[in-house]
C-alpha cells in the first residue's frame, strides 16, 4: 500500500491542469475588460440612466483566480456633464427710508451676482462671479457690470493651491466669505467692508495671483494666503485723467480652525500696497486685521477689527483703527434676529492727516434687525440703524428686503 501512494502522479494531468488554469485567467481577464468598457459607457451617460449591470458570469468568478489576472490601471474617467458645470445666482430687492442721512422713500433693486465655474480637469477648475450693480445705476438703461471674480484655480492638493485673476483679497472673514444678500444674515454689509466703488477705504479686490491651503497644524487646523498683485484705485468711478500710479499688493494671512471647537475661525493679515486717493498722489498703505468667528448651534458671533495706515514722506501720515461686531441668534427653524455695532476713527499729522477723514466720513453705525426665512431660496429682512458722521447730524434708517438664490 505504501509503495502505491507513492507513485506520482502523471504528468499528463499536470499539463491539462495548468491548461485548464491558463484557460480560466484568459476568461478573467477577457471578462475584466468586457466590465471596464461597460463602466466607461455608463460613465458618458447622464447620470439618471442607471449603470449596466455586470454580466453574470463575471460575479461566478472564483476570488482566488481573480486575484491571479493583472489588468493595467485605467484611466481616470472624466467627470460628467453634470460635474463639469455649476451656476448659482443671487439677487434682492426692497424698500429704504433716510439712507445716507437724506429723507427720501424709495423702492430700490440690489445687486444681482451671477455666480458659475466650470470643471476643465480634475485639477483645473475656471470661475467667473458678475454683479450687475443695479443699485447703483445713473441712467434707467445702463446698469454698470462688475467682474467681481475671474479665476483659473489649480487644486494640487490640500497643502497647495493657486489662484490667477481677479479675486476678493483674504483681509479679515467678511470679505472671503460672503458678498450677497442672500448669503449674508444681516440686510447690509458692516461699513468697514464698504466696497472700492462706493467709497470704501479698504483694498478688497486684486488681480494677480493667490496661493493657499492647510499648513500641518493638526487639531490647531491651520490655513494660510499668500497674494501678490494689483490693487484697485480708490473711488474709481469718480476719477478723471489718466492715472499712472502702481497699485503693487502684497498680503499674507493666516487663520485657524480649531477641531475641538467647530464653528470656530480666528486670524489675521498683514496687507501692504500703494493707494491713490487723487490723480497725482501715491501713499504707501498698510492694512492689518484680525477676527474672532463663531458660527455654530444657532449662533453667529462675527468679530473683526482694522488698522489701516497712510504716509508719504514729507507729507505726514494718517491712521484709521475700526472695528465691528455682529450677534445673531436663530430661533425656531426660520428666525434670525441680530445686531451689529461699527466703530471707526481717523487721525493723523500733516496734508495727509488732514485729507484722511475723507477717506472715512462715517463714525458709527448701530443697526438691528431681523431675518425670516421663507423657504430654503428666500429671505425677508427687516433693518433699523442709527448712523453717525464727521459731514452730518446723527440719523436714523430703515430698510425691508427680499433675497432671494436661483
């Protein structure tokens, strides 16, 4: 018995089995790219139409056999129509009473900011943001169009990622985060973040490039900005002549969002350019900020402050501290009451101490109000304030809204 289990076996059944197991990965491997055509097809579908299935007899492969055959890695499949393009609009409108202190009633149409990107690779990503300023029209025909953002954005990965074109300069929170009404709690902006255009005082547009992204931190969950470019004039609209001033900008920040506490965002930055108040004169302008964000379990605790500084030698400087703070609270599923307070000062020596509190008439601003939301696209707001300046007598102001998003 011993010397017949010993005998072995034929190697003619050692040929047809390797045979046989040649046979099978052959038909794994014809099945795996008879499966890898099929995904590639569902993938140009739109995305409503289910996937086929895979053939039957791809699921009856054994695993151990499966695991032998090899198949080149594929390509990544290109995202789909639906993927590539995304489009969002914002707009409002409503009713004012004694704004900028004049006594007027008016109806009046805001903004309308048209928001869309568009997906070219799994890297690059082109964005365009357009405000159609209605509010802000001389002639019933001609509403002016600014080009608020106009990016290519490379996404290399969570550490890297760069910005060229137009974008909202990263000073403070307010500015990188919300511009329409819809997206904003309050019915009005805090007036230290007044835009370029309508007479504000700090640099929040740049056309040049932006790096960002995380910077190791662990639970600190550290951000930071880096932004080279040029700035917009001040005051624009009302300039007249050429102006060959050189707005070179230069801004760094750096913010935190700490994981043991969610909701939470505090930073700072440091921003530096040339600023060009009139044709003809060129002060180099510094722009420091810092804000303290809460946004969390109903509650909205925006907090930033702003020192924004002027000089030119031989002619004397000016400095302009502010600060403003926003608390919201959301009862129920629909109501938002909140207020605000926003304090600035100008001060100064020599002709640019005394031309500074041009830059800056208002002194302060304490507003209250209330937001309802209809639906998850529309908002009804409600705003009191009570304003104070260096041109004016004290006055009180009144507005209702309705923002709405498409």
């Amino acid at each position: 018995m011993a010397s017949f289990w010993a005998v072995p076996r034929p190697v003619v059944g050692q040929d047809r089995q390797d045979e046989i197991i040649q046979k099978l990965i052959a038909r794994v491997e014809a099945l795996e790219r008879e499966v890898a055509a099929l995904k590639q097809t569902a993938a140009a579908q739109s995305p409503a139409q289910p996937a086929p299935s895979e053939p039957a007899s791809a699921v009856a492969v054994p695993k151990q056999e499966t695991a032998v055959a090899t198949e080149p890695p594929q390509p990544e499949p290109e995202p789909s129509e639906a993927s590539k393009y995304t489009f969002h609009g914002y707009a409002d409108a409503g009713f004012q009473r004694n704004e900028d202190g004049a006594s007027d009633k008016k109806f009046v149409l805001g903004e309308i900011d048209l928001f869309a990107t568009a997906r070219i690779s799994p890297k690059l990503t082109a964005l365009v943001e357009a405000v159609l300023e209605t509010n802000n029209q001389a002639l019933v025909a001609d509403v002016p169009v600014n080009v608020e953002r106009l990016l290519l954005q490379y996404r290399a990965n969570d550490y890297l990622n760069l910005d060229i074109g137009s974008y909202r300069t990263a000073i403070g929170f307010y500015n990188t985060t919300l511009r329409a009404s819809w997206l904003q709690t309050s019915l009005t902006r805090p007036m230290l973040f007044t835009f370029e255009d309508e007479g504000g005082f700090l640099p929040l547009h740049n056309v040049g490039l932006s790096a960002n992204g995380k910077v190791p931190s662990g639970d600190l969950g550290l951000h930071y900005v880096v932004e080279v470019g040029s700035s917009r004039n001040y005051a624009q609209p009302g300039r007249t002549g050429l102006d060959w001033e050189q707005n070179a900008a230069v801004n760094v920040a750096l913010y935190a969002r700490p994981r043991v506490i969610p909701g939470l965002q505090m930073g700072f930055s440091s921003y530096h350019d040339k600023f060009s108040p009139a044709p003809g004169s060129n002060l180099s302008r510094s722009v420091w900020t810092a804000h303290a964000v809460y946004q969390a379990h109903r509650f909205e605790f925006l907090n930033e402050a702003v020192l924004a500084r002027f000089r030119e030698p031989g002619l004397g400087y000016g400095n302009v501290p502010g600060f403003y703070s926003q608390l919201g609270y959301r009862v129920g599923s629909n109501w938002t009451p909140y207020t605000r307070y926003d304090y600035v000062n100008v001060y100064g020596r020599g002709s640019v101490g005394e031309y500074a509190p041009q830059y800056v008439p208002w002194r302060t601003v304490f507003s209250g109000g209330l937001r309802y939301d209809v639906t998850e696209s529309v908002a009804l707001k409600f705003e009191i304030g009570r304003e104070t300046s260096r041109l004016q007598q004290a006055w009180m102001r009144a507005a209702l809204q309705v923002a709405f998003t498409f």
